[in-house]
C-alpha cells in the first residue's frame, strides 16, 4: 500500500510554517520530541518513544563459532524490522531502499563506532564466541526512526546480561540466572544518532524532523556522535550541497543534545537496577498509567459479614419485596453471604431434554427401564405389529443381494424372503450331493 501523498495545500502550508520558524506541535527549529525509556521484564528488552514514534529494542545471545578472520572477537547482528504496523506504507517481508538505508547507518553507528568490546565476548579463541543479536522493531512511525532507533539499540545493549560461563579443559559450562548472576557487556562509549532536515536547499534547518515535516524536506543529515563529543558516524542524503559552517552547527547542536540524551539513559538504567533490587514493579507494567487499562480498578477493603442478618432485614423491609424473595440470608461461609433465593422458572413445562437430563441427574429412573419405555412406545407408534407366522416381504429386485458372512440362525420374526430361499437352494444340493453319494456306492 503507498503511502498517501500530501496536497499542494498542505506542502505549502508546512513549508510556509518553517519559514516563519513554526512548527506544527509547537516545538522551536532546534528542540527534540519528549525521549521516553521503558524496559521489559527480561534484561536487553526496552521500548523508545521519540514522541508518538515508537521502537522496541530486545538484544539476544548465542554461543557460536568465530568468523576466521576474527578468531578472538565476538560477532554483533543487528536488525531492523519496519512492519506495516508502524505505518501501512510499510510492506511485510519486501526490504524497501528505506529499510536498507536504516540497517546500514544503525551497523555503521553501533558497530562501526566500537561502541562494545567485542574481544571481551570471545569464551575460546577460534572455537567459541558469543553472538549478540539486536533486534530493532518499529511499532508506532511518526518520523525520524534513525534517531529512535539508535537510542533504543544503545540502551537495549546497556541493558542486556549475557549468561556467565567457565572453561574446564575442553569443557564449557553455561550457567543460569539462578546459578550465577549474569554478566553486562562492555561498553566503551554510547553513540547517538541526531537527525537534521533542511529546507529550501539548506535556507532552513530543523532538528528531529516528524513524518509530515520529513515529505517536505530537501535533505537529511545524520550525526552519530558520543557525549565525549566523537563523531562515530555522519551521512548526508537528498543530493543537496551543505557549506562548511552548516555541518559545524549541527555537529554543536548535535553535541549538546547527545549529552542531554545520555543522562537520560544513565538515570533510566540506575532506576531500573534500583527498582529490581528493591524488588518493586519494573518493565512495561510499571509504565503504563494505570488509567488507561485498569480505569475501574479499586483497592481491596475487608467486609464485615458478623451482622449480615440484621442488616439484610433492614435493607428488605425497606426495599418492600416481593412475596417470593426470602427475607432470611443464606450463610454459606464466614467471608461470604447471600440474601434471598432463586425464583422459579416461569417459563412453563420443562421439555423433553431437560426432563431427561434433571431425571438422570437425580437418578430417580434406571436406564434400561427408560430405554424400554421408549421401546414400547416406539412399536405402539408405529404400524400394526406382524404376526409370528406372517414373514416381512422385502423387495424382490435382483440388485440387492444378502451376503452372509458367518452363519447364524435366524430368529422366526427376522426372517426374510431372501434367507427362505437360500436355505431352500442349500437343502437342494446338499440332497443331490447325498444321492450321488449313493450311486457312486
């Protein structure tokens, strides 16, 4: 599915908007959305909400061989996943050029940038290393992914505890959590992309642009850099030409907001490590406003059921019920009462099912007598019953044959016009056998 394409109203709108250094949410040219950090129950699962953009970040492990070129470095693997549940211009299983852009800036900015110290992830050279996994999904797209998903990406891996392990000899011992607390990654430095958009050929500039803003732009640039002011990574697309002192005040901007940025990470992490010592809530159930799923929830309250009975009768008197209702309560354990009873079903006569079912469940009838009962009633139903002499003349059409497997005898009223005649046939040759039996003697 495209995406549906702007209005010449709209474009000149947004575009008369920059000039006059608005913006449609209100933010000034060089402010950033609202970052939001929010961790899952397991280490290395975190979700990044770069205002209404949304990206889940979840880092996984494995042990595996090492490539052979590198037999002393561990091996990281990036990826990123844009599902139509982002935006419906995104198409399931087909990796757009966007999606390709994005995968090689997010290797390029995390990877590149020797952000983790990938020999610290070797557990035997040349035979077993560990493999980490960065799995990047868009849930929610309201422009400037790159930037949402480097933050997500970095703080996943922050987050994330690899599994501790010994060598014995040749041997290799994984442990569990419960065995032995796992094991953080080392990391030197946390990378950070900060997008720009540029309008009118460079005339204007807006930092972290939304989905709106990035249809109109002329250009992009990306600058990934640390709070030590590093600049692991920049990319310029949209064919536009930058002067030197352009890129000289985006890498400023760009330094001053990573470090903005990078506190935030430090303090989401150490809430997160305090809460889960404490032993308190942590992960997306503690983040999610309690509002907005459990609008009705209440607080436990203990009831005192000691003088149910009274005031069951006060409230009844008062109420004036019927004649049916029962004034007395039921008590049918200390913690819990129930005042009246059940009226009876005034929807006439139970039926035939049911009068089956309440007779079985009560086992006032024995089965074999109902089932005779029926019986009787089915023969009265029916015809006249036959006679025990009269046979029951079937029809007499030659495409139906009788094959009787095993011989057995028949009973008088079961007999049929095709069994008198093969018994009849069989006596025949069974007599002719007999007779030349006798002349053959």
């Amino acid at each position: 599915m495209k995406e549906t394409p702007l209005s010449n109203c709209e474009r000149r709108f947004l575009l008369r908007a920059v000039q006059e250094r608005k913006r449609l949410d209100g933010r000034q040219c060089y402010d950033y959305r609202n970052v939001r950090i929010s961790f899952g129950t397991d280490y290395g699962c975190c979700i990044v909400e770069l205002g209404k953009t949304r990206v889940l970040g979840q880092v996984s492990c494995e042990l595996v061989p090492p490539k052979p070129n590198r037999a002393t470095e561990g091996i990281l693997f990036f990826n990123l996943e844009l599902s139509p549940m982002a935006a419906p211009a995104f198409e399931p299983g087909r990796q757009s050029e966007l999606l390709v852009k994005l995968n090689r800036l997010i290797e390029r900015c995390l990877r590149n940038s020797k952000c983790i110290d990938t020999e610290s992830l070797c557990v035997v050279a040349g035979e077993k290393v560990w493999q980490i996994r960065v799995d990047l999904h868009v849930l929610n797209h309201d422009g400037n992914i790159t930037d949402a998903a480097s933050i997500a990406g970095i703080v996943a891996l922050c987050h994330f505890r690899r599994p501790d392990v010994s060598v014995q000899g040749e041997e290799i011992t994984v442990y569990t959590p419960e065995e032995r607390d796992p094991v953080p990654l080392s990391i030197h430095h946390m990378p950070i992309c900060v997008s720009f958009a540029f309008f009118q050929q460079g005339t204007y500039l807006l930092v972290d642009p939304s989905e709106r803003e990035e249809r109109v732009m002329d250009g992009l640039l990306v600058i990934a850099m640390n709070k030590h002011n590093e600049i692991c990574t920049i990319q310029s697309s949209g064919g536009i030409m930058l002067l030197k002192d352009q890129v000289l005040r985006c890498s400023k901007i760009s330094a001053v907001k990573v470090a903005e940025i990078t506190e935030l990470i430090q303090k989401a992490l150490e809430n997160d490590q305090k809460v889960r010592k404490e032993g308190g809530k942590f992960g997306f159930a503690e983040s999610i406003p309690n509002q907005k799923i459990t609008a009705f929830k209440m607080e436990g309250a203990a009831v005192d059921t000691t003088d149910v009975e009274e005031q069951a009768e006060e409230i009844i008197t008062k109420a004036d019920p019927p004649s049916e209702v029962f004034t007395q309560p039921i008590l049918h354990t200390p913690g819990t009462a129930q005042i009246g009873e059940g009226i009876e079903n005034a929807w006439g006569d139970l039926e035939e099912s049911e009068r089956e079912e309440t007779a079985d469940e009560e086992g006032e009838t024995d089965a074999p007598a109902f089932e005779w009962e029926k019986i009787k009633m089915e023969d009265t139903s029916g015809t006249k019953e036959t006679e025990k002499d009269e046979p029951i003349v079937l029809s007499d059409s030659e495409e139906e044959e009788v094959v009787i497997l095993e011989p057995q005898a028949p009973s008088r009223k079961t007999r049929t016009q095709a069994t008198l005649k093969q018994e009849n046939t069989s006596k025949k040759t069974f007599n002719k056998k007999r007779k030349k039996k006798r002349v053959a003697h």
